[in-house]
C-alpha cells in the first residue's frame, strides 16, 4: 500500500509514512522439492490458482521459477483486492489482466511438459477448465475465479473508516475508482465543477480603408492639361 502514484507493473513501497497504515500478507510455507511440479499435481495447481483467486488475490507472475514441489511460492507481483490499479486500466487491459494468471500458467506446464517429455497421458492430466480459461472460455467466468467480487469489507470493524481512506486516500495521489465500483461510498459527494474556459475573443473589425483608384499618369496629364485649356 502506498500513497505514491502506482504504475501498476511493478512493486509498491510501504514506508515511515505508513506507519499505523494495517498490513495484510501471505504466508507461505517452506517448500523443499527441487522441481516446480509433477505431471499428477497438474489439477491441484489449478485449483490452488482458484483458491487464490477466490480470496481476492491476482498472481500476475506465474512461470516454472516460481513454483516448487506443485506450489506457488513467489507472490511479488500479486495484486490483493482492492486494488487502484484495476480503475486505472482500459477495458482491454483488464481483460488482459483477467486473462494473464491462467494463461500463463497452461503455458508453464505444456513448456515444462515439453522439456521434460512427458507422455500424451501426462499431458491429459493438464485440466480442461483451465484450458478454456486460458483461451477466454471459461464455463463460468470467462478467465475462471474473478478476484474482484471477494469481499474484503466483511473482515473490516469499522466499514465507514475503510470507506473513506479506500476513496480519499488510498486513491488520493494515483487513480480515482470508477463511479460503477463506487457504488454507495459515492453518496452524497457533489461532484467538482468542472474548470471554466473563458470564451475565445473574437477578433476586432479590420479598420476600413477607402479605396484609392490609381490613375496611370499619361491620363492624369491629359486631365491636368483639358483643365488649363478650359480656363
């Protein structure tokens, strides 16, 4: 958690600032296994996947490096909900976002399965499920779990406290949350008015000029002369 503007690829920073600010982590297990998984553990870390994903947690970061012994055990990237970093993103790239957790982790285990040559019966085991949720067709959802309808406010004392530092402070130095994720925390907040441009001068009249009709001189001359002679 962080009062800096996030970026929302990298890591965010706690510092001397968010000092009170609560912590919530993941707590993992030691793992001693030296290979990411076995071709049997296929349906297991599928649903682990799900179970994360139930508990309002998005990897963002699933490759063969960060598994040991069939279980997840780098969670640098993970986004826990709420999250300003889902408000800020165009509809493409929360799809993509939405996408990202099951795709690569198919992608991880054919790559792994490859190398390792595993046989068409061990490649069988990968579960169907996540094949369609890494290619968007998921029965339920089309990415499978999604993180975003976990409800973190259920384990809040103080529901109106959290209400208030998710929309003013939380937010306050990177994205404001969309009026559709709002919801009530909305109520009663009078929108800014928006900034007023003064109207565009209009440009002054150009000054008119009377016209000066040019005489060529021979005829000025002959004018000149008719004058004299009639005199």
């Amino acid at each position: 958690m962080t009062h800096h503007p996030p970026d929302c690829g990298g890591e965010f920073e706690r510092n001397e600032a968010h000092r009170g600010v609560p912590v919530r982590a993941i707590v993992k297990d030691l793992a001693t296994e030296g290979q990411p998984w076995a071709p049997e553990q296929q349906p297991a870390i599928w649903r682990d996947l799900e179970d994360l994903h139930a508990l309002g947690i998005r990897v963002g970061d699933i490759t063969v490096f960060n598994y040991v012994g069939g279980k997840l055990v780098d969670l640098g990237h993970a986004w826990t909900m709420p999250h300003p970093c889902f408000d800020a993103m165009a509809d493409f790239q929360f799809a993509e976002a939405m996408q990202s957790d099951p795709l690569e982790l198919d992608c991880a285990l054919v790559d792994w399965g490859m190398a390792k040559q595993w046989t068409s019966e061990q490649f069988a085991l990968r579960p169907e499920e996540l094949k369609k949720c890494a290619s968007g067709k998921g029965e339920g959802d089309p990415y499978g779990t999604d993180p975003l309808q976990y409800d973190w406010m259920k384990w809040e004392d103080d529901v109106a406290a959290v209400q208030q530092f998710w929309l003013h402070e939380l937010y306050a130095d990177s994205v404001e949350p969309k009026p559709e994720q709002q919801g009530e925390y909305q109520a009663g907040l009078e929108p800014e008015p928006e900034n007023q441009t003064a109207a565009a001068a209009e440009p002054e009249p150009e000054a008119e000029t009377e016209a000066v009709e040019l005489v060529p001189e021979a005829e000025a001359e002959q004018e000149e002369g008719g004058r004299h002679a009639q005199g």
